[in-house]
C-alpha cells in the first residue's frame, strides 16, 4: 500500500512541476514525470513480491509469475510518450526561434 | 588539431571503444527475444542510442556524413516491409494472417520461435532507425535567436 502513495507522492511532484514551472523544458520533463508515475502505477498494478518475470526458462521451477499484461500495455505507452516528448520538443524548439525564451509568461504574442 | 568539431579527445576515444559494444549488446538483445526479456524493441532503442552516442561524441557533420536521414529513411520504410511480408507469409502459404511457417525447433534454442525472430528483427530495423531520424530531426533544426520583445 505504501508504494502506492510513494507512486501518487511522484505523481503530485509532477503535477506540480507542470503547473508552476514557468520554462517550457521543465514542463516538458514535468509531464514525463507524470507519464513514469501512471507507468509506474500500472506495473505494480501487476507486481507481486517473490514472483519471477513472466518467461519460461529452462531452470525455473517456481510458476509464480509477475502479471504480464500491464507490462506488455505500459510497453506501447512507453513508445506513445517517446513520440509525444519528441513533438513537444520540436514545438519549444519553434517556440524559442520565434520568441527567443523558453519563459512562457515573455511570450506576449499569445495574449488576447 | 584539424578536427575541432565535437567533444574532447578522451570522449572520442571512449567512444570508440563502446560504440561496438553497446551495437553488439542491441544485437543480443534483438536475437535472443523470444528466450530473454528484451526484443525487437527494446534492442532497437539500444542501437539507435549507439547512433547517437557517435553523434554526440564526434558533431553531427562526421556522423552525418556515413549515415545521413535519407539512408535511416530507407532502413525505417524496409523494416516495415519486411514486417509485412513476415505477416503475409502466413496469409499466401496456409491462408491465415500471421501463420508460423517456420518449424518451431527444440525449446530453448536460438532457433526456437518460427516466425517471433524474423519479425523482431523487422521490427528492430523499424524502430533503430525511426528513433536515430526523431534525434537527428532534432538535431538538424538551425536554433536561432529570435526576435525578443517584439
């Protein structure tokens, strides 16, 4: 149970790291905080103490296994987060040459 | 020195020495999928990071001179070719989409798994080079200074 909370600890550290961080690249590593936390929650979701990876090798002999389903999920979630990092990266890259800053209350183009 | 580009000397030569064996742990990682965890995937991360030590270490005009983004372009179209046609395979010989066709040998060999090592090497192709084309992307974008304050 309590690895559950040190799981929702590391979800409320980026949470907050994407709604008071004024530069874009902290938000940007903020939201991958929070992306490792949801994958972190879904692993233990499956996770069980004194268990092996779910493998057949040729010298186990124990069939107590970890779920496998959460890991195969978290697996494509992992390549999801990999190519939405990538597009928000290129977007403060277009930013920062448009604007000059990374400060996002500096660009001033966007208000109304 | 004529070659100012890149990092120091002692990252060069470091990276000389590990480039090849983190290309040849990817390859392990990649081959030995189906007995191991591991997999096409994760094996491709670890060869396209390969890629990009040698970019880091040595400036993107060396490394993009050996491997540019129309040659990673090519190699990331043929990893899903090939997949495809692993996939057909079952479709035109026995008339079921992604049928083993392969003989499944003894358990626990590399030989072991029909057809899971064609398509984690297809997909290792696929995602080695779609990862080095998101770096050098990234890479190649010209960061100016923009006009402040306007």
């Amino acid at each position: 149970m309590s690895l559950y909370f040190l799981c929702l600890i590391l979800l409320a550290i980026g949470i907050w790291c994407l709604l008071v961080k004024k530069n874009l690249v902290k938000k940007i590593i903020g939201l991958g905080i929070v992306e490792y936390a949801i994958n972190l929650f879904f692993i233990l979701l499956g996770y069980r103490f004194d268990a092996q990876a779910p493998i057949i090798a040729k010298d186990s002999n124990s069939m107590i296994m970890v779920d496998p389903l959460p890991q195969a999920l978290i697996l494509t979630s992992i390549v999801i987060g990999l190519g939405t990092t990538a597009l928000m990266v290129a977007l403060a890259v277009r930013i920062y040459e448009k604007y000059g800053t990374f400060d996002i209350s500096e660009i001033r183009k966007l208000r109304g | 020195m004529k070659n100012e580009q890149g990092m120091s000397i002692i990252v060069k030569r470091i990276t000389r020495i590990t480039v090849s064996l983190i290309f040849l742990f990817g390859v392990y990682i990649v081959l030995h999928g189906h007995l191991t965890p591991g997999g096409g995937f994760a094996g491709g991360v670890i060869i396209a990071l390969s890629f990009i030590h040698v970019v880091l270490a040595f400036g993107k005009d060396f490394a993009l001179r050996r491997l540019n983004e129309k040659l990673a372009s090519i190699f990331e179209s043929l990893g899903a070719v090939l997949f495809l046609t692993v996939s057909l395979l079952g479709l035109f010989l026995a008339g079921i989409f992604f049928l083993n066709v392969l003989p499944k040998g003894k358990p626990f060999n590399l030989l072991s798994s029909g057809i899971i090592l064609p398509s984690n090497i297809a997909i290792f192709i696929k995602v080695g080079a779609g990862l080095f084309m998101i770096f050098i992307a990234l890479a190649m974008l010209r960061i100016t200074e923009g006009k402040k304050g306007e």
